[in-house]
C-alpha cells in the first residue's frame, strides 16, 4: 500500500515538472519528463511493484536468489578451470586420440632464436630518432 502511494505521487511529480517544462517551451524534453514519470503508476497498476514488495520481503526469495547466486559461481569456476586445461572435453578427447595414434605428425613449432641466431641490426643513433621528431615539430610550426 505504502509503496503504491509513493509511485502515485512520484508520478504526479514528475507530471508536474512535464508541465512546468512544456510550459518553457521545452516540447520534447517535457513529453521525456511525462514519459518517464507515468512508468510508476504503469508498474502499480501492472502488480509488478506488489511482486517486487513481496519478493523483498520473502525469505524464501532470497534463499533462491542466493541459490542462484551459487549456481552462477559454480559455473564461472567450471569455465575458469575449463580454459585453463585447454579446451572443452570433446578437444581434450580428439587430443588424447591424436597423441595414441603413432602416425600423426605433431604440428612444428617456430624456431626458437637462440643468441646466435639473432638477425643483425643496426643500432640506431640519437641523431636519427631526434630528426624525425624535429621534422615533425617544424612541419606544425612549433
């Protein structure tokens, strides 16, 4: 009841600061306030404010939503330990068949570059680093 009455007068409020402002001259934002304000009384007179006033105070309703809560940590943990291992248990399953057949050949892999396998580069002198940044500074002016 009480929470009926605070809808009602919320949406009369907000009615009345749609008037205020269409009186402004302020069409669009006026028909905004209106239509924001006339959701409460739409929702009481749906029943979903009497739902939620009777889901709040429902201990059985938060025992499900705590239920739910879990669930959701269950399953958020199962996919974290599922990416983790690498895949879902079909991959795995065509891993494991791939590995027992003998001949299969395993994928290569890229070369690893050891200290002596490092391409040759030239080592870059202040000079060239600065006279890019200066050709771009003089190309604004600065």
């Amino acid at each position: 009841m009480i929470a009926e009455t605070v809808c009602s007068a919320v949406s009369a409020a907000g009615l009345g600061i749609a008037i205020v402002t269409a009186y402004r001259k302020r069409y669009l934002s006026a028909v905004r306030v209106a239509a924001y304000s006339l959701v409460p009384i739409g929702l009481v007179m749906t029943g979903v404010v009497e739902w939620l006033a009777d889901t709040a105070f429902s201990p059985t309703a938060w025992a499900g939503f705590g239920v739910l809560g879990l669930a959701w940590v269950l399953f958020m943990t199962t996919r974290a330990v599922e990416r983790r291992r690498g895949g879902t248990r079909k991959e795995r399953r065509a891993a494991a068949r791939a590995a027992d057949r003998p001949d299969t050949v395993a994928p290569a892999s890229a070369p690893s570059l050891g200290p002596g396998s490092r391409p040759a580069t030239r080592p870059a002198s202040r000079d060239d680093d600065f006279s890019d940044i200066e050709a771009i500074l003089k190309k604004h002016g600065i």
